[in-house]
C-alpha cells in the first residue's frame, strides 16, 4: 500500500514501507525511475522473507510524489531521502542506491552517519550533473543552458532528459568526489561493464577515494546500467546479505 509523507520543506512523498526487524533497508531510486523499479521490488520482496524492514520511496518530481521533475535538483532529492529516513525509519539502516541513488546515499552517508549501518550502490553516479552532463556539454549546449534555463538530451529509456540550469548549479554544492569521504561501515559497489550510462571507470574512481576498513566493488561483465536481470537481482540481494552479516 502507498503512503504519503509530508516531508519538514513542504514536498509530498509516496513510500511503502514493511515492518520487521532492524537494521532496515532503504532503497533509493535513481534519476526518472521511481520505487517500482524491478530493483526495488525485488529487494523488497527479500527482505520481507528475511522479516526485515524495508523502505521504498518515490523522490519530489518523480513517481508518484508531488513535485514537477524540472524543477528539482539533487539537494531537493536529499532532503527527500533525508526526511524519509528520519520519519519512516528506527535506528541506523542498510541504504541501497541506484544510479542517482548511490550518490543521495552517499549524501546521507557524509551528512547522517548516524543513521547508516551500512551501504549498497548499483551503477552510483555520484556528481554527475558535474562529470557527466556539464563535462560532456559543448559551448554551444552551455550557452543554451545558461540562456534558455535547460537542455534536452536524448535518453535510452524513452523522452528526452530535460537537464536545468538548476540541476548542474545546484549539484555542485553536493558534490561528494572532491574531499575526503569516510565509509566507517560495509560498503559493497556493484557495477556492469556493459553500462552506457555510468561508464564502470567511475566505480573504480569511487572504490579508490572513499575510506574505510570494510569496502568491496563487484564488477559483472556484460551488465547494462538496469542491472535488473534475476542474476544481477540475487547479486544485490547477496550484498546487501553479506552487508548484514557484518554488522
């Protein structure tokens, strides 16, 4: 059943939230998905075998939360994460991240540690509105972001992504690659060579600046940026397993 939470800035949020034993699991979608990814189901559907807690959510502007998408920006989807955590979740929780979601967990890793035991990301992109969408603008794109307020670029999974000038300047203040980041707790990255949206050179660039005493990066050759087939599934399921059992 989905819920709806009113988060402390204002923003309506769809969630589904299962009770069980801590530390619970919050998953966190990625950009223009959404808590019904196969992903999400999935997890959820394991944890709820296992009696774990579990959490999923749909971010402002996506899903079925209140918002524009347009109109957000990764502080936005923080606070989201942030507040969801604080009111729908006891104690220190398992966050899992996908793509846009690995970079809001890592967020929260840096701003709440209290509030994480540990960490699973798939495909993470963290800071790239900066070393993905601006690097790759040209001149002509970064004039017509800064005159017209975005672009449109072409997408693997359906319409156009309408990128704002909002999103690439207000992602610089999250950006989480340029200065120490402590991981205190397990951590385990799993990424596929096969993707074309999150190059798997970045999750070798993210494995060598955290820190931490317990950090593993598991690459799968052939896995697009989905990561969603029933082995891929089993493999985040195993990590977040593997994660739990370190605690």
């Amino acid at each position: 059943m989905t819920d709806f939470l009113t988060t402390p800035e204002g923003r309506r949020l769809a969630y589904t939230r299962t009770a069980g034993r801590g530390p619970g699991i919050v998953f966190l979608h990625g950009l223009k998905s959404d808590m019904e990814g196969t992903k999400a189901v999935a997890l959820e559907a394991w944890a709820r075998a296992e009696g774990r807690a579990f959490l999923r959510f749909d971010c402002s502007g996506h899903g079925k939360s209140g918002g524009v998408f347009e109109e957000g920006a990764i502080g936005d989807w923080f606070e989201d994460a942030r507040a969801a955590i604080a009111a729908l979740t006891e104690g220190p929780q398992v966050v899992v991240g996908s793509s846009m979601g690995g970079w809001l967990a890592l967020l929260i890793a840096r701003e709440c540690p209290e509030r994480v035991a540990g960490l699973v990301t798939i495909a993470a992109a963290p800071d790239f509105t900066e070393d993905g969408y601006w690097a790759s603008f040209d001149a002509a794109a970064r004039k017509i972001l800064e005159t017209q307020g975005y672009v449109d670029i072409p997408s693997d999974y359906g319409a156009p992504y309408r990128i704002t000038r909002r999103l690439i300047e207000e992602g610089r203040n999250r950006l989480v690659l340029r200065a120490p980041l402590a991981l205190p707790f397990p951590v385990r990255l799993l990424q596929g060579t096969a993707d074309t949206a999150v190059p798997y050179d970045w999750a070798l660039r993210l494995l060598d600046h955290v820190e931490g005493d317990d950090i593993r990066l598991t690459l799968v050759k052939g896995a697009d940026h989905r990561f969603s087939e029933p082995a891929e599934l089993a493999l985040i399921e195993a990590a977040v397993a593997e994660v739990l059992a370190a605690l």
